[in-house]
C-alpha cells in the first residue's frame, strides 16, 4: 500500500477543519476509498454535480462533528466546480495522477505514453516500498519493451500467455490492455478473447484514429514489424470479413496508406484503378498510383493471393501514349526507335499472356498491342534486308581484343526486350543497343557467326546453311567447332557453362541455352527466374572487375492470339523448316543468296516453326532477328553512404531466434544509398532495397542458449564491413515483475 500512504500523506498535510477535495485525473483510486476510510477519513464521492449543493452541506455537517472529511470529485475538473470551489481555492485540493505519484517516487518516466504509465500506478496501488523500489531500480524502459513485445507475442500466438506468471497476465490484461484499448478484460479473460480484443481495437484505430493517436501510434507500429507480419494478416483477414462495410467507408483513407494489411480492401483499390484503365479515365493517375504501390507495398504474397498485381498494371504504362514512329526512315532509324522505345510493346505482348489482370483489361491491351505492332512490323518489312551485313558477325572477338577483364555471356534466344528484364544490385553504367542476327536464325548460324572472326561465308552443307570464318578456313558446324575456332582467335579465352564456377581467366565467354531450351516447353512462366539468374551471374563478374556483355544467337516470334501455322497453296514452305531453299530467283518476299540458291525467309502471318504454341522459330520477323549488345560496367569512385545498426542495445541480448535489425543510412547528401546484407552465423540475409533511409530487416538463428556472435551490415556490391553488433542468445524470458 507504499503508494496510498504516499497520498494519505498528503492528505494529512491539509486543513482538517474544511473538507479536502480529491480530485482523480487517471482513475486510480476509486476502489480505494475504503483504505482511507480505515484510516480515519469518511468518503463522499460526488456523482451528480446537480447534487453539488448537497454534497458540500454533508461535508460540512461531518467536519462540525469532528471528523475528517474527503470529497472525491473523480476526474472531473476543479474548474466545474461552483460549491465546492471555495475548499479547492483555499488550497484543500489534492490532484493525484499517474505522472505526479511516479515523480513524487523519482521514477524517470522519460516519454512513456500515459496508458502505460496509468497501468503500472494501477498494477502497483497495493504493492509495498520494496517492490517499487526493485521497480525503480530495474527502470521503466526495460518493463515497457517487454510488455509491449508480450503484447505483439500474444497477438501472434494466444498461447504465449500460459508463460506468463499470474501477475504478469493480472497486469497486461486487467491493467494494460484495459488502459489502453479501452477494454473490460479479467485476469481470468481467455487468451484468445484478450488477443482478438485488442486486434480488433488495434485495426479499428486504422480508419477511427488519426495518425499521432496512440492507438494509431499501435497500428502504424504493427504493421511496421515485418516480425508479425503473419498474425497481423492473420487477425486482418477476421476484421475484414467482420467490418468490411466500415473498411470501404475509410477506403481513401487505406489508398495513402500502403502499409495496411487489409488484402480486401487492397484488391478493391486494385480493381478501381484497373476500371480507370479500362474506361481510359485517369490512366496516368493509375499508372502512377500503381508505380508508387509497387515501390512501397511489401505485402506481396498475402495480395496475390488475393488477385492483388500492382506491378503487372504497371506494364501497361507504354499504352498511355500512341508510339512516335514518324521518324521511321530506314533500318537504322527504325534500330534507333526500338532501341529506345519499340521494344517496351514486345516486352508488354509477351508479359500479358500470362497476365493476372481482368480478362476485359488483357483484352484491351491486347488488342492495343498487336494494332501497334503490325504497324511496326510494316515498317520493319519495308526497310530490312536479309543480305545486309550485321555486327554479330565476330561480336565475340571484337569484345575480347579489347584491354581488361571481358567477360561475354551468351543466351540462346534472348530478345532484346527480354535483355531489358535484367536486374542488377551492382552500381552500373548500361548501355543497350539492337542489333542484327545473321540470317537464317539457326542456333548454328547465330553462335557460327559470334564465334566467328567476323569475315565470315555462308555455304549450304546437306540442305543446311552454315558459317565459314574466313579468317582460320573453319566451318563452324559445331560446339566444338565454334569454341576452337574462338580460342585460336583468343589466346587464352575461357568458354564454359552458366551452372559452373567462372575460370580464372582475363576474357571469359559464359554460355546458356536455358532460354531456347525453356521456350520449347515453358518460356512464358519460367523467363523470369532465367533472367533472374543471369542477372545474379552479371552480379558476381562485375564484382570481380570484369566489364560484362550479353548478346545472342536470335529472338523468337510469339504468334498472335489464334495464329496458327500456315502453309501457302503451292507448298514451297514446310512447317518443319525455318525457311525455303530455291533454285530460282523468287518474285517476291525476302531472300538472300547462298551459292547457287536462294533461301526465302518467311514473315509474321507466314510458316513457322510451332515449338508446343510457346514461340514459333524462323522467318525474319523482327522478334526474330533483332538481338540485344548490351555493355555493362561497373560505376567506381562513386561515394556510397554508410549504413549503420540503429537498434544496436537492444540486439546485444537476444531472446528470440527471429528479430528485427534495424538500418538507417548516415547523412549525405552527395552519396548514393547501397544495397546491403546482414552476415550473422554463417547465414546471409539480403536487404531487398537501397537504404535510403530506416528500413527494418528480419534476421533468423540457429543458435544456443549462451552463445555469442557477430550482426555485420555489409556492401552488397563489395561485401565492406560498414556496421556490426556483438550479440548474445540467451532464450530464457524475462519476467516483468
């Protein structure tokens, strides 16, 4: 009772002779009174100030009589008073409150909220002087960080309340929950009901609190954690089905608020602003807002799930203008215009067949797409010729001559808008330019003519076109062929495959055919994770100082929607070949001479080859013979910002094998934010974005009890030591009391 006796000193320190009037700002005492009345005092408690009047009469009529009297007006203000102001104004008042107890006591209350602070006054109204000074000793900012990582424990698993000792669940459940979320728990309250309770005020406070509210201040923190990201989603998904009605109310509110976990809600806004596509309202609002969400919105998964695909909306964004082809005079302008712009439809055309937007949107878009390319197929019949010279021919020899470090990978059928896809975390210079693939696109002709010196024949071999290099009078009619025939032009070049370790070697040439390969069976829901792994690849040379190039042998064509393949009435075309050999010069089409005959290439709405409806081979369709040359270094010197650990104190003692390490870049303004990872025994946890500024990272150990390691924050780039914590695990909870 260390904390009444506190008061009841107070008290004594008044006029007996008047009434006292205590006034209660937070609530404390109310079921104490009697305490007081033991020790000598006789209780009123106002109720009804229109009972003011009377209340001060038996107050006075009680002190006449001898005894101490004590007026207790609650919470309510001493400024509503009108009779019983006099005793306030004569100094008989007595304010007790959370904050005036704890100071009296000199606890360091620092900037803890005020419902923590009422909780803990409650909890501890009839403990003894020991345990507030084993309290006071222990310090309020260690019981705040454990009641409130208790707090998100029980939210994330009901039954972590059966480790809590009974004064533990008597504070946070009759105490600090009540306070807090204004709630009417019982010690003897199931964890469940206690868990639901306070998630539903938590998620309430999204659309009723405003942001510096304190139960806003709970769902703002929540649905930072990435540690309880599964029971935040979790105990969402129950609200939503409960008060969806109320949700759509706030719907704005959850549009500037990327953060929320309402999966519902985000498909909703979803749908709106694929709707404004549709109807071509607000495009570039849309365009933009799903840009935005894209960047921000980590919930992924938990929105695809939900038919939620920000990023694929995003893919439409070349449709918001019709494309500049007005400066389309010949072939090389019409390289210089799909360079920069062109390629972005053929990327879109192939990404939308397997497309998670709405049927009637895909249709559209669609539709909008093969409108665009057949006017870009036009132009590209007009101007090109099969005949003409193109740059792949000895592209490889060319790029390896040159003084450094090279390294070349080569990518069977890899387009030039599929080139585009590349995602590298090192800090680059890229430079993409379209090129030519000798013709016919054969795997043979394509790799014949990189591997080549560049002075290159074709000759026709069983019906089949294949590349002489002039330069070493080989005929590169196989790998073997091909590979030799580069390293005698490169001494010292080393050829190997993408699944092996890269030789040490100044010039390297990495080869794949995952694409070609996957294309036949899968390309469409597989050319993600290729390019993903070709990137990763990309990474690691220009970590080791190579300067890295991408070329390829040929593209590919994707068939329209309902093309099928076509042969013409006099069956010079086979559906089995790329292209047609002719003893004659043909009147029409495409061709180019080889010996004494004549190949005739095919073109869209013509023969090719059908690999499963996947890709179709063959033919000069643009698709097809425009490969990407793309040039990557790496940007040296550049000032990178240093990432430092901000919760460095609280990871020196750890008690759970997962938490969050949070990273925050130092100020400057001229460096550029790196990309980062956390090293932490043995395991590697890579930071998805650049820190520009806080950004958290769950990390997960496998360790024991006791044992003690290393947090390191490196580069990604270079793997430099920037930041790290010295740690200890010791899994035994501590008690809050």
């Amino acid at each position: 009772m260390y904390l009444l006796d506190i008061v009841l000193t107070r008290l004594e320190k008044l006029d007996a002779s008047i009434p006292v009037v205590l006034k209660d700002s937070d609530l404390l005492l109310g079921d104490s009174l009697t305490y007081f009345e033991d020790k000598g005092w006789h209780c009123l408690t106002l109720k009804d100030f229109e009972r003011e009047f009377l209340t001060m009469l038996e107050a006075e009529s009680l002190v006449q009589s001898g005894r101490k009297v004590i007026v207790y007006i609650a919470n309510h203000s001493e400024k509503e008073l009108v009779y019983l102001a006099e005793y306030w104004d004569r100094g008989n008042g007595e304010l007790v409150s959370a904050i005036n107890l704890l100071s009296e006591l000199r606890i360091d209350r620092k900037d803890f909220k005020k419902d923590f602070l009422v909780s803990l006054v409650r909890y501890g109204l009839p403990k003894d002087e020991d345990w507030w000074q084993a309290l006071k000793k222990r310090g309020l900012e260690n019981i705040s960080k454990i009641v409130k990582e208790s707090l998100w424990e029980l939210l994330s698993d009901s039954s972590y309340a059966s480790s809590l000792s009974e004064a533990e669940r008597e504070f946070i459940f009759t105490h600090f929950a009540n306070a807090t979320f204004d709630l009417k728990l019982t010690a003897s309250s199931t964890p469940e009901e206690a868990a639901n309770l306070i998630a539903e005020k938590i998620l309430e406070a999204s659309y009723k609190n405003k942001p510096g509210d304190e139960l806003h201040e709970y769902y703002r923190e929540w649905t930072g954690l990435s540690e309880w990201e599964e029971s935040l989603h979790l105990h969402a998904e129950k609200f939503s089905k409960s008060h969806r009605e109320e949700l759509i109310a706030h719907i704005d509110l959850f549009e500037n608020d990327h953060r929320h976990p309402f999966t519902v809600i985000e498909r909703e806004i979803f749908e709106r602003r694929a709707e404004a596509l549709l109807q071509e309202e607000d495009a570039a609002q849309a365009i933009e807002f799903a840009k935005e969400r894209t960047r921000k919105r980590k919930k992924r998964v938990e929105d695809r799930d939900a038919g939620v695909y920000w990023e694929e909306l995003l893919w439409l964004e070349p449709l918001l203008e019709e494309p500049d082809l007005s400066g389309i005079g010949s072939l090389e302008s019409f390289l210089s215009v799909y360079g920069d712009t062109l390629w972005k439809y053929d990327s879109l055309d192939r990404k939308i067949r397997s497309s998670h937007l709405p049927e009637r949107l895909k249709a559209r878009a669609v539709e909008k797409v093969t409108q665009i390319m057949k006017v870009v197929s036009n132009h590209w019949k007009s101007h090109y010729d099969p005949a003409i010279q193109s740059e792949q021919a000895g592209l490889l020899y060319r790029i390896l001559e040159g003084e450094g470090k090279k390294a070349v990978i080569v990518v069977d059928a890899l387009r030039y808008e599929l080139a585009c896809d590349l995602e590298l975390k090192s800090k680059v210079k890229i430079e993409r330019r379209p090129i030519l693939a000798v013709t016919p696109t054969e795997t043979p002709v394509g790799m014949g003519s990189l591997f080549s010196s560049g002075d290159i024949e074709k000759i026709l071999k069983d019906r089949k076109v294949l590349i002489v290099d002039k330069k070493t009078g080989k005929t590169l009619d196989s790998v073997t062929a091909r590979e030799d025939n580069l390293k005698e032009l490169v001494p010292g070049v080393e050829i190997y495959d993408i699944d092996a370790d890269p030789p040490a070697a100044e010039k390297l040439v990495m080869k794949t055919g995952d694409i070609d390969s996957l294309g036949h069976e899968a390309l469409i829901e597989f050319y993600g994770s290729i390019m993903t792994k070709l990137s990763e690849k990309a990474d690691k040379l220009l970590r080791d100082g190579y300067e890295v190039h991408f070329t390829s042998d040929h593209g590919f064509y994707l068939p329209v929607p309902g093309e099928t393949v076509k042969q013409d009435k006099t069956l010079s075309y086979s559906s089995g070949v790329r292209y047609s050999l002719n003893s004659t010069k043909p009147d029409e089409g495409k061709y180019e001479q080889a010996g004494s005959s004549f190949i005739l290439y095919a073109n869209s709405g013509n023969v090719f080859k059908d690999y499963g409806g996947h890709f179709w081979h063959g033919g000069i369709t643009h698709q097809e013979v425009v490969i990407p040359h793309i040039v990557i270094t790496p940007i040296v010197g550049e000032k990178r910002k240093r990432v430092k650990i901000g919760n460095k104190d609280r990871l020196k003692v750890l008690q759970k094998d997962h938490f969050e390490v949070f990273l925050f870049t130092e100020i400057d303004l001229f460096g550029i934010a790196p990309r980062v990872y956390i090293q932490c025994l043995g395991e590697k946890f890579e930071v998805e974005e650049p820190v520009e500024d806080q950004i958290s990272q769950t990390v997960k150990i496998n360790a024991k009890s006791g044992d003690s390691f290393k947090i390191e924050v490196r580069d990604l780039e270079d793997g430099t030591l920037m930041d790290w914590v010295e740690c200890e695990y010791l899994p035994t909870r501590e008690r809050i009391f």
